[in-house]
C-alpha cells in the first residue's frame, strides 16, 4: 500500500513542479514584455496561452499515471498480471514516443527552412510527405 501512496506523492509532485516552472517562466516573459514598453494594443493580442493539444495531453497523462498506479497496486497483489501492466505501460509509451517524434521532425523542417532560406533554395517542403 505504501507503494501506491508514493506513486501518488510523485504523481502530485511532479504536476506541481511542472507548474512552478511554467508559472516562472510565464512570469518572466511578461517582465520582458513590460520592461520593452509596448503599447496596450500590441499586448492584448500576444498574451501566450497554453495550446490545446498541452491540455489534451495533461490529461490524458493524468489518466495514464494514475492507471499505472492501479496497474502496479494490482500487479503487487497477483503477479499473474505483470503481462497485462507491461503492455499497459508499453504500448501507449511507444506510440507517444513515435508521434512526438514524427510532429517535431515536421515542425523543425519548415524552421529550417524559414531559417536558412539560401541553403535551402530549391529544396521542396512537402508536410504531407515526411517519412519518419
């Protein structure tokens, strides 16, 4: 039982360090900002807001921790289930890991192409195309 608490200690602690951080760097962007002396026009429309896709994937993450919680209790009362956890924890790791990996591969082609135009003259961006 003390396993499950300390899932669930580091689950809490890692959410509320995640948002400390973000706190602290939004804080500091907003320094920034005022320290530039923009107009109340120019700020109104940079205000950065947390992306969907952050949210969907807090929460999915939410879910996925707190079953792996239950999956590790469940493992500890019947070994017979190891099987069932592996999988678990296995397969939504691995398809994350491939799509994060694909959607970043996508982002960072169009910034280097925005970045290095000379060099990358006459070489075609295509997004629908991109192998992994």
């Amino acid at each position: 039982m003390g396993y499950v608490f300390a899932v669930a200690a580091g689950l809490i602690g890692g959410i509320a360090a995640l948002a400390l951080i973000e706190r602290r760097q939004y804080r500091k962007r907003r320094h920034a900002r005022s320290r530039a002396a923009q107009t109340v026009k120019e700020e109104k429309g940079t205000d950065r807001k947390i992306e969907f896709s952050k949210l969907v994937l807090s929460a999915v993450l939410l879910t996925y921790f707190a079953g792996f919680g239950l999956g590790f209790w469940a493992v500890l009362i019947d070994l017979s289930q190891l099987g069932v956890f592996l999988a678990y924890v296995g397969t939504p790791t691995a398809t994350v890991i491939g799509f994060y990996s694909w959607k970043a591969k996508a982002e960072n082609v169009v910034k280097i192409k925005k970045a290095n135009p000379s060099e990358t003259e006459g070489l075609p961006v295509d997004l629908n195309n991109i192998q992994p």
